[in-house]
C-alpha cells in the first residue's frame, strides 16, 4: 500500500488500506470547508478535463502535458515546480479542480491501477486511466472514452 497524506492549497488527499488486492489502497479527499471524505473517481478528472478542453484547448492541453509527466512517472511536485506559473494560474482559474489537487490524485490513481492491474499480469495498468484522457484530447466525447477502456460509469 503506498501511504500518503497530502495537503495543499484548499484540499486533503489521504489514502487507506484497500480490498483488491495485497497492496491496494483506496484515496479518499476532502476539499476546505467539507467534513465528508470522498473517493475521487476516473470519471471526475476525465469528465473536469473534458470541461477544460471545451473552455479553453491550449489550457487543456497544458493541463494534459502535465498529466502526460506524471503518468510518466514523474512527481506531481517536481511538475508543478517545472511549470510556468502564468500556465498553473492559467489552469487554476479555468473551470473545475485546481491542478494541484488533479495531478497528486492522478498521481495516486495510477499507482493504484499499476498495483491492481499489473502489466506483468496481462492488465493495462496506469496505461487504462491515461488513455481516457488521450481519447478525450482526440475528440472522443468523455462517455465514449470510459466506455472504451471498460469503466463503469
């Protein structure tokens, strides 16, 4: 179980022991001023992204060269340290999550998916949250990208 507590601007991601397998581990989040913990789904970032690309496509595709890093492997602070800040204020005062809050739980999401659903086991892994994000950048509607990669919605 990879073991976080992450707190930053107006949110809280924490994880908990999950159920799927040895590892597995469930994110739970809270933003300021709620007391209810919540799961982040798939969903909510591929469906906040797809509201990003419809408000702005430059945006959006900043926000996805930043996911593309961290799908990468590469840390949500070491991208967020390497970006322009006009491009982070850019993606923050678009509609919907901060990018903060998008890019530590994208973070933990696959990792999990890597966990659950191992490639040395004939899974996609984190390959199957990444791709969704992919499809919706290439103008498939954000349904038809969960419906591809076989979430439930």
């Amino acid at each position: 179980m990879i073991a976080a507590e992450i707190e930053i601007n107006d949110f809280k991601i924490s994880t908990k022991n999950g159920k799927k397998s040895p590892n597995d581990f469930i994110i739970q989040a809270k933003f300021r001023g709620n007391k209810r913990l919540f799961t982040p789904k798939h969903a909510h970032f591929v469906i906040d992204f797809y509201g990003k690309l419809c408000y702005n496509k430059e945006i959006a595709k900043k926000l996805f060269n930043a996911i593309k890093k961290v799908y990468s492997g590469e840390s949500p602070e070491k991208v967020l340290t390497d970006m322009n800040p006009d491009d982070i204020k850019q993606i923050n005062n678009a509609p919907g999550y901060p990018i903060e809050y998008i890019l530590y739980t994208l973070w933990l999401i696959f990792e999990q998916e890597d966990i659950n659903y191992p490639r040395s086991e004939g899974y996609k892994g984190r390959q199957q949250p990444y791709q969704m994000f992919q499809d919706v950048l290439n103008g498939i509607h954000p349904v038809n990208a969960m419906k591809k990669t076989g979430l439930r919605i």
